[in-house]
C-alpha cells in the first residue's frame, strides 16, 4: 500500500489526466446517451426499433472508423491528440443540440461514439500502457477508474439537465463546457509532459514485466495481424463489451421475464460501479504481482457466474449479484487489457495496434443489440440468451489458454 500511494503521490497529475479522459468517454457511452432517448424519439417520432438502428449504425461506422483514427496517438502529442478528441466530443454535442433531423441524430450519435467512446477511452488506456513500465497495472487501473465515476455521476445528471434546460441546451451545455472548461484541463494535466513516446515509469523497463514473455522487437499493426496469438486472444478481449452489452441493452426484458422491476433493476447499478471499482483496485496490484497468464485466465470468471445467476435463479436479490459480477469483470478487463498490448507487442505502435482492438470492441458492441433482439423475436428467453453467452466464454478461454507461453 506504501508504495501504491508512494506511485500516486509521484504521478498524480498524469494519472488524474487518464482518470479525466477515461470519464469523458461518458459523453459517449450508452448509460448517458440512453438518457436522452425518450426525448429523440418523441422529438423525431421514431419507434424503438429506428432509434436503435441509428444508434447501431453510428457504433458500427466509428468503431470502423476507429482502426484508422486511433492511430494518430502514435503520430500526435497528447496534448494535440487531447484537444482534438475533445473538439470532437463538443462537434458531436452540438450536432445532437441543433438537429433537425433523424439523420441529424444519426451523424451526432457517430461524433460522440468515436470521439468520446471511443477515442476518449482509447487514450486514457493507450497513454498509460505506453508511459509507464514497472506500474502499467497500476497506473491502467487507476484511469480506468474514471469511467465508474462517470457510471455514478452522469446519467443523474443528464436526467436533472433535461428537465431544468431541455435536452438540447443540455447537449449544447455540454459543449460549452467541454471547449472551455475541460480541454484546458487536460491540457494542463499535461503540461511538461513530454514526446509520445516518453516512459514516465521509474524502475523495470516494459520487457522486464511478469507473467508473459515479450517480444524483443517492436510489433507493426501489419504484423500482429499475421501473429496467431492474436487471434486466440481476440474472443476473450472481446467477451466483456459483447457481454455487457448484449445484457444490459435487453435489460427491461430480463426484468419482466424474472419479475424485477426496472425500478428495481436501476438500484443495481450501484452495485456494478462499486464492483467495477474494486476490480480495477485488485486486477491492478494481481497483475503488477502476478503477471498477464493468471489475469487473463481468471478474469471472466465473476461474469460467467453472473450469467449462471440469470440463467437459473429467480430471486430479485440475484439481480444485485447479476450486477456485481458483471462489474467486477469489467474492471479486470479494465486494467489486464490496457497493460496486455504494451507487454506483449511493445510500445512504438500501441496506438494503432490498440485501435484496431478497440475497433473489434465497438463492432462487436454494434452487433450484438440487434442479434440479441433478433433472438427475442424468435421466442428466445434472456435465460436462453445467458446460457449462450456463459458458452462463449467458455469457448473464448479455452481458445486462449496457453496464449502467452509462445515467446
């Protein structure tokens, strides 16, 4: 613990900046902009099933989109790549507050998921997979911390602003604030840091991290698309936005079938940030101390009980505990994902190569509302659906294990 906060105290002001940018993917991500959705769709007259393509259509082009655009943080300053993504975020709030179309949505649906839950959440991970060695789990864990926060902070707010201003003076209330209050504040985070490459970490260098053999050399995208490890990583990496998402986007419909009120079911949110939290917290010092190989095998293991749980078990009490594995495995995904690619593929081309892992992420995260609902439609049950899913899990570790003992 002396020396966790010895790290803290040293690096504060990097690490606040990831922990910043990491919450400010939350302009972004689905629990805020799933906020606003009954006012789009009175707004444009769209049935469920035309919002939710224009928001899947929106995912699948920026998470396209984001092979290419995730590369610029390998040729960028962070503090250019920072002010970028954030003029990107504030181009796509206000698009959302001016439009007069569904198209209009669409397009400002697009800014905000590249720019902000994408590219945002991209750098927070990638700046400190590439800056820092000896304490990567550490310091991923720490940033990653910021998207909990904005879990607990930001929907409540967009419901409060809504109501105070209407949901166009707050989209273009969050622009205003995001040009003139945080973009500064990133930048002066940053101030005196160095070139993109720079490693800020004292001790070990990256090739002396545990738990995985690495590379003597400094991977290209182009060939770690050749490497097979790759690929038998790919389903694991992937399992926790797929996951995610295909559950909690149905999450109305797995309350009616088990009779939990939405109510009910919005009070377990709680329960998934605070185990999202003490996932990054554990998952941080387990990898610094363990190595990637045991966090790679274990991580899933929180989620695949909690789809056991909905499979199974009835009580509304397991909804808690539904959430709170979720949670926890998505911390640990948090933080063995942002320190993995560093360890395993070197530093020089992190940020394409994390772009394009990203980009797998945001498909996938694409995909799976609608394949889900397709299977509703067909008289699947969400118990039916938690079963598959609990399959896909075991599969994608079963692929995986034995990955990192190839040199």
């Amino acid at each position: 613990m002396t020396d966790y906060l010895r790290f803290v105290a040293l690096h504060w002001r990097f690490l606040l900046f990831g922990v910043l940018a990491a919450a400010l993917s939350g302009f972004g991500q689905t629990f805020y902009v799933g906020v606003f959705g009954g006012e789009l769709r009175a707004a444009f007259d769209l049935t469920h099933g035309q919002y939710g393509l224009l928001y899947s259509v929106a995912t699948l082009g920026s998470g396209i989109l984001m092979v290419w655009a995730g590369a610029w943080i390998d040729r960028m300053s962070l503090q250019q790549f920072a002010v970028l993504v954030g003029l990107g975020v504030a181009a796509g709030a206000v698009v959302m507050g001016l439009a007069a179309s569904a198209v209009m949505i669409g397009m400002g649906f697009f800014l905000l998921r590249l720019f902000g839950q994408g590219l945002f959440m991209h750098m927070a991970s990638t700046s400190m997979g590439r800056h820092f060695a000896a304490n990567r789990g550490k310091a991923v864990s720490i940033a990653s911390k910021g998207l909990p926060l904005a879990e607990a902070v930001m929907p409540a707010a967009g419901v409060a602003l809504i109501a105070l201003i209407g949901w166009r003076h707050t989209w273009l209330a969050s622009a205003v604030v995001m040009v003139v209050f945080f973009i500064p504040l990133l930048l002066w985070l940053l101030h005196g840091r160095g070139v993109r490459g720079e490693n800020t970490s004292t001790g070990a260098n990256p090739t002396q991290a545990p738990g995985v053999p690495v590379s003597p050399r400094q991977w290209t995208r182009s060939e770690v698309l050749r490497d097979l490890r790759f690929y038998r990583l790919l389903p694991v990496v992937l399992a926790p936005p797929l996951i995610v998402t295909a559950m909690i986007f149905h999450l109305a419909h797995l309350g009616e079938g088990k009779g939990w009120s939405i109510q009910w079911l919005a009070t377990t949110f709680t329960g998934f940030a605070l185990a999202h939290v003490v996932g990054l917290l554990v998952s941080g010092v387990v990898l610094d101390r363990f190595g990637a190989r045991l966090m790679l095998r274990v991580f899933l293991f929180p989620m695949l009980a909690g789809l056991l749980v909905v499979a199974w078990l009835d009580h509304p009490l397991w909804a808690w505990v539904f959430m709170i594995c979720l949670g926890a495995s998505i911390g640990g995904a948090g933080t063995l994902l942002g320190a993995l690619w560093p360890v395993l593929y070197g530093v020089a081309h992190l940020g394409a190569i994390r772009a394009m892992v990203h980009s797998a992420m945001m498909i996938a995260t694409a995909i799976m509302p609608v394949t889900v609902g397709l299977a509703l439609d067909a008289s699947a049950t969400m118990e039916s659906v938690a079963l598959v899913l609990s399959g896909y899990i075991v599969v994608a570790l079963g692929v995986s294990w034995g990955a990192l003992n190839r040199s």
